[in-house]
C-alpha cells in the first residue's frame, strides 16, 4: 500500500467562547475565559454554580430529535465543510462522531418522571415525548442536512470520544474506505453530567485551575469540534492548503480505575510514546503540547508525570498548556475542540495559555505556558485526551509534510474465540451455534434466568452493573475458548489487546434512577458510584478494567446494529494495526423504558410488540492472523468482505461473493426484515440456506453481535464453509462474511 | 438526643458499608470495629469513600466534612459510629 499523509483541511468549533474556529481562537489567546452561571437549569446546592456554556443557542422550531449537542455538531460541522470545500454530495465522505450524552439536556426531567411515575398519565405523555435522543441521533441529524455520508460511526470513549473519533476518520483514509471523513465531537452541558461530576467531588467552585497547587477539580464547559481530514495527495489535487498535518496517534486502555487515572501515569506515558513512534517524530521535534489538564488533582499531576517520563529530558524544553480554564471541560467534544486548538497552533505559530495557572504545582513540574499566549514556532505538537475508564488517546499534528508519511497497515483478521449470553443460555463458540438451530423454549425470559451474579470474581466485579456484568461474562468466555483444560486468557494480559463493544441507548433505567434521586432528593443525594456507569463506554471500560485489557478500547452505538458497528470497529482497528487482539460484540440490559419505547414506536407492527425486549450479549476474538498463528491459537473463522450504508444507498448484496458451493454456506439473519428474501434472490446468495436468530435468541438491539458469534461458532464446527450475516435497522445496514479458517 | 447505642450504631454502618459498595458476599459481621477501611484492611479508596459519604449522610442526616477531616472519620467503623453519634447528640 502507498504511504499516505493525512490533512486537516477545514475545522469548525463551537464554545463558549465563540460560534466559529476564528472567535473562539482569537479568544483564547486573547487570555479571556467563558464561565459564568448556569442558567439551563438549577444547580443550587452544587459545589460548583458555574459553566462555560455556549450562548444563544435555539433549537429548531418542531425540533423533532434536534438537541443542543446536535445543534452545535451541525454548526461546527457546517464550518469544517466549507472551509475544506468539500461537500458529502459529490464526494465518498464518511462521517464520525464521538460524544457521551447525546440528548440527554432534552430527555433527562422526562427520564425521572418515566422513573418515578412510568404509568400515570404524566408518565405516559413524558414517554410518547421521548422518542430518545440517543447517542447515534446527533450522527443522524448531521446525515439528514449534510450528508449522504457512504459510512457513519458514532463512539464514546468519554472524554477521549473526540480525540478518537479523529483516530477512526484517520483509519478511513488510510484503508481507503472513503475520500474525506467528517470527524469530531459534541457534547451539550446537561444535570447528569454537572451533578455527576459535582458527586464525585470533581469540580472547582472557582474557574478551574489547571497544573496549580491550589487546583480543586474541574470546571464543565460544552461545545463541538470537527475537522474536515483527506489525503494529502487528494488535498493537493483540489489544490486545497491544510491547516495542519495529523502525523500519528494511538489509543490505550489503563485498566486501573472506573474514575481514577493510573497514579504513575505508566500507560498515559506509553501512549505518548506510541503517539510518537506511529508519526515518526522524536520528543526533539514536539514543540507544544496541548494537555488533557482538566484541573482535578489526580489527572494534573498523573499528566505531567506521564508528559515527563515519555518526553524526558525534551520535557524541560516543550511548552505545554490547557485549554480548559478558558472553555471548561467539554467532555466527549474535548478530544476534537483540542485537536484543532492545537492544529492552530501549528499553524499559526502561538501557543494559547493555561488560563487560572498562577502557582504551578510541583507535582506539575513542566514547561508551562502560562497566563499569556506567545509566538512560538511549532514543527509538531501533542494533544492528550484521557477518559473515565482509562481510556488514553494522544494525537501528533505536525507542520504539512514534516514528517515521513504514514505507513497504512492491512492486516487479515481471524476470530479466535466467541461467546453469547442469550436467553438459550451462557454459551461458548460451539453452543452459540447451535442458537441457529431452531427456536428455543426460552426465547422469551427477560431477565436472563442465568447465574449472572456468581460467575465473576465478586470482589473485583463489585462496580460493575448488569450491562457491564453480561459484557465481562461473554468477554472471559469468548477468551477462555470451548477448551477449558486450555484457558486462552493469557492473551489478555498482552498489551495490546482491547475491547470494543456497542449499546443502542446505553443505560437509560439506570440514568432515569440517578435522575429522580436529583430531582427528589437534591444534588448532595445523586450516586457518586453511580454516576460513571452512566456514560455510554462504561460497559466495555469494566470489561477493560475487570479483565486487564489494556489495548484500544472504547463504544460505539448505531441503534439495531450496535453490534455490528462495534465488530466493524474492531476489525478496522486490528486491520491498521492499532491493536493485536479486541474482544469485541454487543450488551444490551434489560431496560424497561427501552421497551416501552421501542414498543410505542412499533406500536402499528404488531410482531415487534408480542416479544419482548430481552437482555443478552455476545462477544467475538477478534485478532491479527499473524499474531493468532504466532502463539498457536486456536482459529474460529477468517474475516471476509465488510460492508456498511447508509439511508439511500443501494444494498451491496450483488456484489459480495460467494467463495463455496452454495451448499456449504449459510445467509444468518439476526432478525427478519420484509424484503430481505427478494434481495438475497437477487444475489449470488440465492441458493443458501438462510437461518434467522431471533427466535431463539430473544429481541434486542445487540442480535448482530450474536449472529456473528453464532456464525463464528459454525465454521468454526466445520459443518459450513463461509458465512454471510446481513444486519439493518432504520437507515442503516451491515454485511459481513466469514470464512473457514 | 439519639438512643441509638454506639454497638448498634456500628452494626448498622457496617450493613450499610456492604449494601451501598457492593461487597457482595462479605458478611458485614466480619468487619472488624478497628480496622482500616481504606489501603490495608477492606481497600476502599476514593469512589468508596464519596459512596459512604453519601449514604451516612442519607441514613444518619449528618454531613460528613470534606478534606483532612474525612481522613481520620473514615479511618475505621469505630471513628465513623462515634463521628455519626457525637454529630447526632449535638444536632
């Protein structure tokens, strides 16, 4: 494969200090910060009454699924289009969006009433009001006035989201998967996140102070960042100019703690370092560094001594700051906000200041840039994104062409281990295929009738909740393998092996509790524990944790095919190298207003509401062949053909080979859909015999991720040669094949 | 004035040391009245401690306070019962 440099040629940002990238910048290096009270709701009794909110913001009239996160996505996204001059509709652009609560500023007083009082009247109107704005509806309202887009992926990763979302676009470009990625984040401020943060003691009174001695904790703020990223070579062509190059990256997990970053900074460290060595560019070369620096206690001085031990001696020399005194911490946009502040540095030759660093803490012992922004120039810089759960992402933006390229990676990907917790049982590779077998009497227990307690190790599972309970249950199994005499968990004590896993809404009932105790018994009630199992990436940051996985690691949501798009994921991931092995499938809890949701939407299909909504999960192995074959593991299924659309695009089903006789393959359906039959006879596909899952498996949003682990388990049988799973839900849709080892 | 005796006061909190974190299996009678509840002993940390905080403050209606202070009051379940029941007898 060629070499590739990969541009940002357009950025767009939205913050409490301005609607657009150029008064936002002018701004911050103005030294001007944007706190001051929240008024979008009541914050009496908090510890902290302040934000950096973004002003004047109006939703749509009708805004049917329009939220504030969604309005500053569009705007931030609208900017980096038109300043990249690309536009989605006469080009193979892709969109990725990183975030954590999507809309939950617009649903979350419905979310306590549907808690406190589910059927009353009021209860019944807070519902029909819902119709959620779950994480992927800000990917969808920016595919509805921007797009078509060939590809969305929706992640979290907490407050690395953005960072990572960039990380995805990046991988796009250089697989060739698209021309031009869309890439960024956007998280509105709301209660839960500002309560939340305010119970885990987490916030300054005061405008946070990041690196200072005095610091208290961080101060929220909210916005959007996206950046417009393409080929150099295709940049050149249109004969664009790019605001900065972005060199290199790389993501981790910490495995420590759900909240708490590693002390010593090791992995954070380790990051860096691999940050560096995927650019090709020496600490000697970095000439700024943009910090994670939220102005807590713990992540300041874990930072720094991570900044320290990766750079070394260059740390006494490279200037470093934070932006967060000045727009706050704008959690899953902060990653995407950062990355362009840093991409103008770069460009323009100013470093912004740390803002509210008057008294630099010794445990911060860096070059900092303090209350003054100055000239300064940058061959190459660093942004640090660091996330609840651990999960690290630092991204290299460097000067156009200051670097060598980057080298793309298109590793072959192998399944080396499979599991499901289906309502048929908890299940390896072997019994998952069997689920293919025919209906079973138990398709319709919710919840699981199954040991869910027991089976981890109590005193190290004792923070997980059931989602992230289903999730560590399906990930141990998927690892150990069918053999038990041959447990295969070594593998995830490697470095770097990961977890990626998708949920469709995420922790609604759990939200939905946390929110009635805020609004019943005040902010000093809301849960402290609780509160990090809100997030949509705290299922697979336990697993991470629980299991010692500390490779990439982070969530992604596309409602029905959740677990599709975290398979894609994972194999996207492993195929450029960024990881060795990703444990990788879907969780789904059970949720009681999820089903009463779901239930109401499909209200006029009358077979979607005679079942109910199970609980279930899946997990898949999935692993670089080279590194499979080099310690003798045990191969399921080969990865085959990926594809993925979108609303408007023609199903791919014509295109995608099949390799055997037809006799020795099988089409699985993770659930039925009206169509589908006449599409497969119109495809090479005509004659295999097609198998569907969900009557045995229950109904859910995460099937897809069982399909594939069922799919796994038959070629791993040897009863079937290759293996075609085809996944849709509204607007959107997956196929994938699987090959015999 | 609270008549809850401080023996009883201490059962209860260490109910409730296993209810709200979760310490499933850990039968709350083995907790010892003297021992570290955070680095040695149970291995609470931080998190475990805002939970706690929390909860005694729900149950008992007493603020724990924040900082140095909370150190020594969640140094054991003796220090967090004689904190819960001098807070209590001087409301």
């Amino acid at each position: 494969m060629e070499d590739v440099r990969i541009w940002m040629t357009g950025a767009g940002l939205v913050t409490a200090l301005g609607r657009n990238t150029r008064e936002t910048w002018e701004r911050l290096v103005g030294g001007e910060r944007g706190f001051g009270p929240v008024d979008l709701f009541e914050v009496t009794g908090q510890r902290a009454t302040i934000a950096a909110s973004v002003r004047g913001i109006d939703l749509p009239d009708h805004s049917g699924g329009w939220s504030r996160t969604s309005v500053f996505a569009r705007e931030a996204a609208e900017e980096a289009l038109v300043e990249a001059g690309v536009s989605p509709k006469s080009a193979r652009v892709g969109l990725v969006v990183g975030g954590t609560t999507g809309g939950m500023f617009e649903t979350e007083a419905r979310l306590a009433k549907l808690h406190a009082e589910p059927y009353t009247r009021e209860g019944k109107k807070a519902l029909s009001e819902m119709l959620t704005h779950p994480l992927t509806s800000t990917g969808d309202r920016l595919f509805e006035c921007l797009g078509p887009f060939v590809c969305v992926r929706t992640i979290c990763s907490a407050c690395s989201s953005g960072a990572n979302a960039l990380v995805i676009g990046a991988l796009w470009l250089l697989s060739g998967k698209v021309d031009a990625v869309l890439a960024g984040g956007s998280d509105g401020l709301c209660r839960l996140t500002f309560s939340g943060f305010n119970a885990l003691a987490a916030m300054d009174p005061d405008p946070c102070r990041p690196f200072d001695r005095r610091r208290r904790g961080l101060s929220l703020g909210e916005g959007a960042g996206f950046v417009v990223l393409e080929r150099a070579s295709d940049a050149r062509t249109r004969g664009r100019t790019p605001i900065a190059e972005l060199a290199g990256w790389a993501l981790a997990a910490e495995a420590h703690h759900i909240t708490n970053p590693e002390p010593a900074g090791k992995v954070a460290a380790g990051v860096v370092r691999d940050a560096l060595l995927r650019a090709r560019i020496s600490p000697a070369e970095v000439d700024y560094v943009n910090a994670h620096g939220t102005g807590t206690p713990l992540n300041d001085a874990m930072e720094s001594a991570a900044l320290r031990l990766a750079l070394g001696e260059e740390s006494h020399r490279i200037p470093v700051s934070s932006s967060k005194g000045q727009i706050g911490h704008t959690l899953g946009a902060a990653g995407a906000v950062e990355a362009i502040l840093t991409a103008l540095a770069v460009a323009r030759g100013v470093l912004p200041p740390t803002i509210g660093l008057e008294e630099p803490d010794a445990a911060c012992d860096l070059v900092h840039v303090m209350s003054a922004a100055r000239p300064s120039h940058v061959r190459a810089a660093l942004s640090n994104s660091f996330g609840f759960g651990g999960m690290d992402t630092v991204l290299v933006i460097s000067q156009p062409d200051h670097g060598p390229p980057l080298e793309p990676s298109a590793r072959k990907v192998v399944v080396t281990g499979a599991s499901t917790l289906t309502p048929a049982g908890f299940l390896g590779a072997r019994g998952s295929a069997a689920l293919l077998a025919g209906p079973s009497r138990a398709a319709r227990a919710r919840p699981l009738d199954i040991e869910i307690e027991s089976s981890l190790e109590a005193a190290r599972a004792r923070r997980l909740d059931r989602p992230a309970r289903l999730g560590a249950m399906v990930a141990v199994r998927a690892l150990d393998g069918d053999d038990t005499s041959q447990p295969n968990r070594a593998v995830a004590a490697r470095p770097r092996v990961g977890a990626v896993f998708g949920t469709a809404f995420g922790s609604v009932d759990a939200s939905a509790a946390f929110m009635h105790r805020l609004f019943d018994r005040g902010p000093r009630f809301a849960s402290p524990a609780e509160f990090p199992n809100l997030v949509p990436s705290s299922p697979v940051g336990h697993v991470s944790i629980y299991l010692g996985l500390r490779g990439a690691t982070l969530a992604t949501a596309d409602l029905a095919t959740s677990g599709e798009s975290a398979i894609v994921q994972a194999v996207e991931l492993v195929a450029a190298g960024e990881a060795d092995a990703i444990v990788a499938g879907s969780i789904e809890g059970a949720s009681d207003i999820a089903e009463r949701i779901l239930v109401g939407l499909f209200a006029r299909s009358s077979a979607e509401v005679d079942t109910p909504r199970a609980e279930g999960a899946a997990a898949l192995v999935l692993e670089a062949q080279g590194h499979a074959e080099a310690r003798e593991a045990h191969v399921l299924a080969r990865i085959g053909e990926i594809h993925e659309w979108r609303e408007g695009a023609e199903l791919p089903l014509r295109s995608i080979r099949l390799s055997v006789n037809p006799s020795m393959a099988r089409v699985i359906l993770p659930r039925d859909h009206d169509g589908m039959g006449a599409l497969l006879d119109d495809s090479p596909w005509r004659a295999v015999a097609r198998l569907s899952l969900a009557s045995s498996a229950g109904q859910h949003e995460g099937l897809g991720g069982i399909a594939l682990a069922a799919g796994a388990g038959l070629l791993g049988e040897g009863d079937v040669q290759q293996v075609l799973i085809v996944g849709l839900a509204i607007g959107r849709g997956y196929a994938l094949t699987l090959d015999a080892p | 004035m609270d008549p809850t005796p401080l023996s009883l006061l201490k059962t209860e909190i260490k109910g409730l040391i296993v209810k709200e974190l979760n310490l499933q299996g850990r039968d709350p009678a083995t907790i010892e009245d003297d021992a570290p509840l955070f680095g040695a002993g149970l291995s609470l940390d931080s998190l475990d401690a805002l939970q706690l905080a929390m909860s005694v403050e729900e149950k008992y209606g007493v603020r724990i306070p924040e900082g140095e202070e909370a150190h020594a009051i969640f140094a054991s379940v003796s220090a967090l019962a004689h904190h819960v029941a001098t807070a209590r007898a001087t409301a």
